[in-house]
C-alpha cells in the first residue's frame, strides 16, 4: 500500500468500578468525562465536521442486540457520540439497530437506556425490525442445491430504511458504527463488520448460521460499509459475545479502550488484536480481506495505529465458558453439530437461563447430526431438538415414543426464539422477568412493535407456561 490506513487507540485512566463486575454499574462521573474527552478528539483527529456529507446526516449504529449486561455498546458512548454531530453541524442524527433473534428493538432501547439517550439528545430512534424490507442476495457462495457446503437460502431481506439512506444515498450522508468490544462463540469476534449483520431482517438469520455465516457477514459488508468505526472497548468480553453476568469477573476485561478508524475491516483486524486474536482466529475478517472489501488492508503491516496495541500479547479465549446445569443432558451429532448455529446458540442461552435466572434442568439438548440410535432411543422425559439436522434425524421417532407434548423443536439452523420458548418453558424461567425492567413496561414495548408492524421472532410472553415450540 502506498498510504496506510490509520486505527485511533486510545486508553482511558479512570477508576473503571471497585469490586466484583457480577453487578453491571453505569460508569462514573470521572469515567464519562475521559470517555468524551476521547471520543471528541477521535474524531477531530479523523476529520470533525469536515466528515459530514451534503445532507448533513448521521446515521449511528450501536450493537444493541440485548440488555443483557456487558452485551451492548455502553450508553454513555452513544450519547457522547449524538453529543459530539450535534455540536459539530449535524442537522439530524439517527440512532438505528435491529436486535438479534428472539428480541424486540423497542425492547431492547428501553432496557439499555438508548431510548432515553434519544429523548435527551433529539436523535431519532429507528427500530429495523418495525421497517418495510427489499429483497437482496446472499452472493458469496453459490446455492446448496449445486454445492453441498454451498447456502441453503441465497436471498434475504434487508430494511427498506438502510437500503434507501446507507445504500442509494449513500454519497449524502455519515455513516458510524459503534460496535462494543466482544469476542464472539460463532464468529470469532463481533465488532464493525459483524455489527452490520442486523442488516438481514430477523427471519432471514436462522438460514445458515453455520459454518457458512463467516462469508454471508462478508455478503453484507459487499453491500455496505461505514464511514467510520468506533469500538468501545470500556469493557472486553471474552468466552463469547454474551457473558453470563454471574461469571462477569471471569468473562469480562475492564480493558479501558477505543478502538476507531474510517476502514471498518482495518479497525477491526487492531480490535481483534487487542484480544491476541489475527486473520486466521476470524475467519470472517479473512473472507473480506481475501474477497477485495478491506481497500487492500491486508494485515497489521498495512495499518498505522495512532496508539499503543504493544501491551496485548495475551490470545483471549472466545468460545464458551464451561458452565452448564448439570442435570441437563446435552447430546452432540458425532457426524457435524456447527457450533455456529445449533451448538453455541442454544448453549449460550442455557448458560444465561441457569446462572442469571435459576433456571432448572431435568430434560435433555440434542444438536447436530450423527446420534447413535439406541442412546436416543433410551431417552425419557422431555428433550428440545435444536437445529434441522437434528431434528430431520430424531424428531419423529422421539415425537412416535414420547409424545409431542415432550418434544421441543427449534428450526432452520436454530432458532433462538423458538430455543428461547423451549427454554423458558422447560427450565422455568418467566419470559417477562428476563428483561431487566418491569414487566408492564417490557409487555406495552413489545405491544408497540407489533402495531408498528415488527417482524422480530419474539417467543410468547407466556412460553413459560405454555408448550409454544
């Protein structure tokens, strides 16, 4: 490269919290005050007011995908972020995501503080998954009808709100991601270019979640790519992207840092450093390197980092911590079980549904394909069948001796609204008390995004009653 690409890092100094991280606490006084100090110099650095475009718009997309503590871009990010265009000639900013499977956006705003961060600042809030969609296609791979390792669906649909601003227009205005600092149990880290995978609508993600979803989050990126990538790294997550926050002291690194730049695949490729991790630990970062989306970044060498990276020689562990209920019976396929999709998801979701919430065991997971008969045969008592591989092999001959009353099925290459409801019913776990805010208030958001037209896969508020998978 004859002109290196620039990475911003920055560390912040300011007492982070004192005492165990098991209790997720807004950052202080002397905490906010550095972070603001730094963001505001990242981008005078990167350009100020001379980034915005001829409409004078600013698009921002947080990693909102849950309110689980530690799994979302901190609030006070956001808002320094809003704070700083609209001091610097932003006519309008706007605030927009499309939370993972499973979750309401609406939902997730309330939980997070986002929508109050929008009614403080002016920004407007935009849930994707209440928006009009266009047709696009999954281009990196051909269908699985003419390649076995090929995609099993190639077309998904994208919000209308990002094809016609980020997309069309995308000359006239400022595009900023601003993805939180997390490795990741299926994709090796979520950061600028993962951030982008709530572009698909929610009923387009379960298709190939697989060992195919490094190059479909490639797909994306072909389509569109920020302007600007912020990483806040306040804190780190380590052993996946959502951390049990019972085990926050053992998953969660007070890292204290930014991590910025105007090419999203170069920010990345230093975000990932800062957790050990290179090209070959993230395989999606690779295909866009490998497929021409990186403006020739190929590496660390083709990078110049304003800051200091040289403290981060430690290689992070990102798939899961080993802390499951032990009178749950998990059975994995010996022939293939992804643990991009019908491993980790369910397993993640077990994880959280027994050491944050108390959730109960007494039932058994089967995920993948390749289970020995008579060990299926010689199971009793209710199972959830995650993942179309399992279910194609097993369902019917344990629905035949079982009953369908005692099996739960999750589909495609897991559902997690589906694994959700099984979850939530058979490990005893209220729906409503999952989201930390009162379940008055979380029952009118949901309410709201399905009049506003959501087509977010949210399970029933009362699954954990009623058999609903």
């Amino acid at each position: 490269m004859e002109h290196k690409t620039t990475v911003y890092v920055r560390h912040l100094d300011a007492p982070y919290q004192e005492g165990t991280r098991t209790k997720f606490r807004p950052l202080t006084d002397a905490m906010k005050a550095e972070l603001k100090t730094a963001v505001w110099e990242i981008f005078d650095k990167a350009g100020g007011s001379a980034l915005l475009k001829s409409s004078r718009q600013v698009f921002l997309k947080p990693n909102g995908i849950d309110g689980q503590p530690y799994c979302y871009t901190r609030p006070e990010l956001v808002e320094t972020v809003i704070e700083y265009w609209k001091a610097h000639g932003a006519e309008k900013v706007w605030l927009f995501e499309n939370s993972t499977q499973s979750n309401a956006t609406r939902l997730v705003y309330a939980v997070t503080g986002y929508d109050a961060i929008c009614r403080r600042t002016g920004a407007k809030p935009v849930y994707l998954d209440e928006e009009k969609t266009v047709p696009f296609e999954f281009k990196g791979r051909p269908s699985a009808k003419d390649d076995p390792d090929g995609y099993f669906v190639t077309t998904f649909d994208m919000p209308r709100f990002i094809v016609k601003n980020l997309i069309e227009d995308r000359d006239k205005s400022l595009y900023i991601s601003l993805p939180k600092l997390k490795t990741h149990s299926m994709a090796g880290v979520t950061l600028g270019v993962k951030n982008q995978w709530a572009f698909p609508a929610q009923p387009s993600r379960g298709f190939d979640h697989n060992y195919n979803l490094h190059h479909k989050l490639a797909d994306v990126l072909s389509y569109v790519r920020p302007d600007f990538t912020l990483i806040e790294g306040v804190e780190g997550t380590i052993y996946g992207h959502y951390p049990v926050t019972a085990l926050a002291d053992e998953a969660v690194l007070p890292l204290k840092v930014l991590v910025a730049g105007k090419n999203v695949v170069a920010t990345d490729i230093v975000g990932a450093r800062i957790f050990g991790l290179g090209l070959a630990d993230v395989p999606h970062l690779k295909d866009a390197v490998d497929r021409g989306l990186s403006e020739g970044v190929r590496g660390l060498e083709d990078i110049n980092i304003d800051g200091d990276i040289s403290m981060y020689n430690t290689k992070q562990p990102t798939d899961l911590y080993d802390y499951y209920p032990p009178d749950v019976k998990v059975m994995v396929g010996k022939e293939r079980c992804c643990k991009q999709g019908c491993m980790n998801n369910p397993l993640t979701l077990l994880q959280i549904l027994y050491g944050d919430h108390g959730g109960k065991g007494g039932w058994t997971l089967i995920i993948g394909k390749g289970h020995d008969p008579a060990e299926i045969d010689a199971l009793s008592g209710p199972v959830l069948i995650a993942g179309d591989c399992a279910i194609h092999e097993v369902a019917d001959r344990l629905i035949a001796r079982l009953g369908k009353k005692n099996v739960f099925l999750s589909h495609k290459c897991n559902s997690l609204a589906e694994t959700a409801a099984g979850m939530f019913y058979l490990m005893k776990v209220d729906p409503m008390e999952f989201a930390p805010i009162n379940p008055l208030k979380a029952l009118r958001c949901l309410t709201l995004s399905k009049l506003h037209g959501s087509t977010a896969l949210v399970p029933s508020p009362f699954s954990n009653r009623f058999k609903t998978v």
